[in-house]
C-alpha cells in the first residue's frame, strides 16, 4: 500500500478541572490533557468499515460528521485507546481529533489545529446535540486549555460560536500537578445529561445563579493555577463540585470517591459531564487517594499532565491490543 493511502493517528484524553456544563453556556473553564491517548489507523476504502465491521446507517456519528465536513470519501478506521469510555476523560474528543488530523492527511485538506479542532466540534455537536468545544479543543491541542479567559492570560489559539454561544480558546501554562483519576465504572453519556441541564436551566432561575457561579470560580482557578496554587485551586475544585452537586449532575458513587479523597487531597471533584464517570483528586499523595477509591468502589488511575495534542503516529502502540470501543 501507498504510504499515502494510511495514516497513523493519535490525540490524548483531557480532564476538565473547572466549569463542566456552565461552559456549554460560554462561561469560563479549564481542561488539562492527560497522558492517556485514542490510536487511529485510518485508510481510503470502498465502504465505510470500523473495526473489522461495515459501519451500519446512523452508526459512528463523529466519524461520519467529519468526513461530510471534508467531502471525503470512504475510510476504514482500526482505533484503539486505553482512555476508558463513557468516563469524562474525552474518549470521544480524542477519537474525534484524531480522526480529523487522519482525514485531513489522507484527502489533502488543511491540517491546522485550528481546521481539525472545528471539525471535532462540529462532530460532538453532530453525536451530542448541544456541547462545548473544551474537550475536541483541549484533545487537539494538548497541555492546558482555557475557555473564555480573560484575554490578558495565556495566548489565544482560536475562537468558536456555535447556538447563539462563542467560546474564545487560550493556552495556558501548566504547572507540574498530580491527578488521580476515581473512575465509578458507571456508563454515562454525555447528552442526555447536558439535555438535562439544559430543561433545568429553562425552568428555574436558581440553575441559571449556579451555572453564573461556576464560570465566575472557574477565572479563580484559572488564577490559581497561574500562581502556581495548589491550596486555592483545591479548594475551588471542591466547591465546583458542590456546586455540579446542586445542579443535579453527581451520583452516590462519585460523591463517595470524592469524599474518600478530600482527606489526601487538595481538593476533588467530577470532572466532565458526571451522573457516572470520574472524578479528580489533586494531591500530593497519589498512592492514598488511589488507595481510598479502590476502598470505595472506584478504580484509581494517576495521570500526568504536560500531554502533547493531536499527532501523526508511526506505529500503534501494543500491537494494539488496548480494549477497543468506538
Ligand atoms: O463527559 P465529557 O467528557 O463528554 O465532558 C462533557 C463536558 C460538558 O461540559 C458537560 C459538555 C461539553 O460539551 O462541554
């Protein structure tokens, strides 16, 4: 086979440290990547195939999202991940840059961050119905991202509006942290629970104070993070949790992990969409944390930040034998 007609791709997974769900509605909030990634062996084909299978009609929305955006033709797509999915950790951001960057190669379209970060939006907008671009921006560009920061902090890489909303998105620096990840094993997808804030937030003025509240204590996290904070930031990611909490989107499970943290933590909470999923722990003391989650029904997993974004790989690592799920 032509070397063009293949592509290795890969893009990480991302934890959203502050402002899940109050910035589908343009407010301020901080991801990270983390060093967990999506593998994408991508080539041209007749048929639409994922995994060894022909795709069946309405199946595998990111993908089919970013082929319609770049008129491309067929692919077969062979992905693997050790990014647990369903999870709040991006799989499908991660799928979906990763995706974006293969096509773009393979049908010789611009390969900007900027060009594949739109197409991974569109692609969860596309699957998800109404979402942010923090999770397909932070996958394609790596390190840290902020949404709607002051415009004064870190450097802006590029801007998004979409439903009457528009996300301006900026790098930022990222001190050296540890996370611990406490994942509840409970499948949660993301829509119905956005769909969910978003009836909430048609009915009751009280979601809308919330949802305020968030976006304002995510800029203090933001300036936390700056001054390298650990105590402060901490602290606000607890009570964003708290907040996450009153606006309905935690579960027994999370809040348990999150609990069983905080005495080794800094501070803990949900990350991503939530009613299931994980929560993040940042600390100091990473065997402890890890320790409490697994004593509380949780699966710890210790990530690193500093991740590079979306990328053209060699090989796909393990002989990919990571689980596969689409
Ligand atoms: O659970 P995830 O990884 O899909 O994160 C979703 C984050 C939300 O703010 C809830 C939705 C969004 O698109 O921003």
């Amino acid at each position: 086979m032509n070397e063009q007609d293949c592509v290795i791709t890969s893009a990480p997974g991302k934890m959203i440290i502050l402002g899940e769900h109050s910035v589908v509605y343009g407010k301020p909030a901080v991801a990270l990547a983390i060093d967990r990634r999506f593998y994408c062996k991508v080539q041209r084909s007749q048929d639409f195939v994922v995994n060894g299978y022909r795709a069946m009609a309405g199946s595998h929305p990111h993908i089919r999202s970013i082929l319609h955006d770049n008129r491309a033709g067929n692919i077969t797509v062979s992905a693997v991940t050790d990014i647990p999915t369903s999870s709040g950790l991006g799989s499908s951001a991660a799928l979906s840059s990763s995706i974006a960057l293969a096509v773009r190669r393979l049908f010789e379209r611009d390969v900007t961050e900027e060009a594949i970060a739109n197409d991974a939006f569109n692609a969860e907008w596309f699957a998800q119905g109404r979402a942010s671009p923090i999770d397909t921006s932070t996958c394609t560009h790596g390190r840290g991202v902020a949404i709607n920061n002051p415009v004064d902090m870190g450097k802006a890489l590029w801007k998004i509006s979409k439903g009457g909303n528009t996300w301006n998105v900026t790098d930022i620096d990222v001190p050296d942290m540890t996370f611990v990840v406490g994942y509840t094993g409970i499948y949660a997808p993301t829509g119905p629970i956005v769909e969910k804030v978003r009836k909430f937030k048609e009915r009751n003025g009280f979601a809308k104070d919330i949802i305020d509240e968030m976006g304002l204590i995510a800029l203090l996290g933001l300036n936390a993070i700056r001054r390298g904070d650990k105590e402060d930031l901490g602290e606000i990611m607890t009570r964003n949790h708290k907040l996450l909490s009153i606006l309905g989107v935690s579960c027994k499970e999370l809040n348990k992990l999150v609990n069983a943290s905080l005495p080794h933590s800094y501070g803990a909470k949900l990350t991503g969409s939530g009613g299931g999923g994980s929560m993040i722990a940042l600390t100091d003391e990473p065997e402890a944390v890890c320790e409490a989650i697994r004593l509380h029904g949780g699966t710890p997993i210790v990530v690193h930040t500093e991740t590079e974004g979306v990328r053209v790989e060699n090989n796909v690592p393990n002989n990919g034998t990571f689980p596969l799920e689409l």
